[in-house]
C-alpha cells in the first residue's frame, strides 16, 4: 500500500511487476519515471537476471549509461538513472541494498485498528495536491539545491558523519533538509529526524547483518 500512496504524489510515478531491463533502461531514459517495482524478490530469481541486477546496481547514480545496438549497427546509450522504489517480502541482494535507502513496515496486528487506505476522490485531490506543491518547491529551490549539492556538502556537518556509499545517496536529502532548515524557524530540525533515521537503519542492519553470521555458523 505504501507504493500505492507514493506513486500518484511522485513525479512521474508508475508501478511496475516483473519489468525487463529493457523497459527499465527505456522508461528512466525517455520518461525519466520514478519506478516503484513491486514483488522485487522475482527479479532475482528470474533466468537470465543478471544483466537487470547490473542495470538496477548502476541505476541510483546520475550518469549511469547502458550502451545497446539500434539499426544499422549503430551504438545507442540510455541513461538508466532514475527515483525507484522497491518492495518485496524478502531482502534484497547486498549490493543493491547497499545503494538503496530501506523502509521497514511491519505487519499490522491482527487485533490492532488502522485507517484503510483506499483510493477515493478525497484522496486522491489530496495527493493531486501534494504532488502540485513539492512540484512548486522543487522549481523554487532547485538551483539552491544544485549551488549546495556542487559546492558545499562539506558544510553540511551531518554528512559528515556518514561514509562512502552511504553518504552518496542521503547526500540529496540531506541538502534538501538543510534549505528547509534554513526557511523553518521550528526547534525541530529536518536534519535531526534525518540523521535519527539514518542512525536507526544501521542499528537494524548492523542486527540482521549479526543474524546472518549466527545463521552460517549454525550452518557450517
């Protein structure tokens, strides 16, 4: 459900179920959709899948290519950068999940009561709404996000706190908080609830990554 709440309000938004790298490469290139590939664990276990992991693997880093023969033997690249989202039940790959930012969601309680979501009218002029206005604020504040992404994530001392590959994908996030940190006079801080979450998904990876070494011991 969280897919089907996000991808009315995200630009472009579109689900896909068990997409080909062709349409993957195709759609971020000509449509520059955000994808929200539901089922994401059948990917893995599709024949042949290799190809679309890399394509996936390459595909959160602006500039990423795949290169494919057109007509005539000429050379064509697509851009395969773009927004996505996966969900499935299983985890995913290591290496994909290691350029990915995770949502864990726990199944609800069988006693336990919450709001349905359904896709009505009020609903969805909420999320034309939404969408309407991050469109807005995008376009206002997109060259301060491009002065500071280029120039000055040095000065953004909570990324100063992540490494490596983490530190490339909350990078966007992290210049978006700190302009809306900078109009918001509230004491809490975008940047704070940011690196509060980023800290809370180590705390869970570094458990299952625990999990996983007790399991190979029994294992072995």
């Amino acid at each position: 459900q969280l897919m089907g709440i996000l991808s009315p309000i995200c630009f472009n938004g579109k689900t896909f179920i068990d997409p080909t790298g062709a349409v993957i490469f195709r759609e971020a290139d000509r449509n520059q959709r955000t994808m929200f590939i539901d089922e994401s664990e059948g990917l893995q276990k599709r024949s042949g899948h290799g190809n679309l992991m890399e394509l996936l693997n390459s595909g959160f880093q602006k500039g990423a290519m795949v290169t494919r023969t057109a007509a005539q033997g000429k050379f064509v690249n697509y851009g395969v950068y773009c927004p996505k989202m996966f969900a499935g039940i299983n985890d995913m790959n290591d290496v994909l999940r290691s350029r990915t930012i995770q949502i864990n969601v726990l199944r609800k309680l069988t006693d336990e009561k919450v709001d349905r979501y359904t896709d009505d009218v009020p609903t969805t002029n909420l999320q034309k709404n939404l969408r309407e206005d991050l469109y807005m604020f995008g376009l206002q504040i997109a060259e301060q996000i491009r002065n500071i992404y280029n120039n000055e994530t040095d000065g953004i001392a909570d990324l100063q706190t992540l490494e490596n590959r983490q530190r490339d994908i909350w990078s966007p996030l992290f210049v978006i908080a700190s302009i809306i940190d900078q109009e918001e006079s509230s004491q809490t801080k975008a940047s704070d609830s940011l690196l509060s979450y980023v800290e809370s998904q180590k705390e869970i990876q570094a458990e299952k990554d625990r999990s996983g070494e007790h399991t190979s011991e029994l294992q072995s």
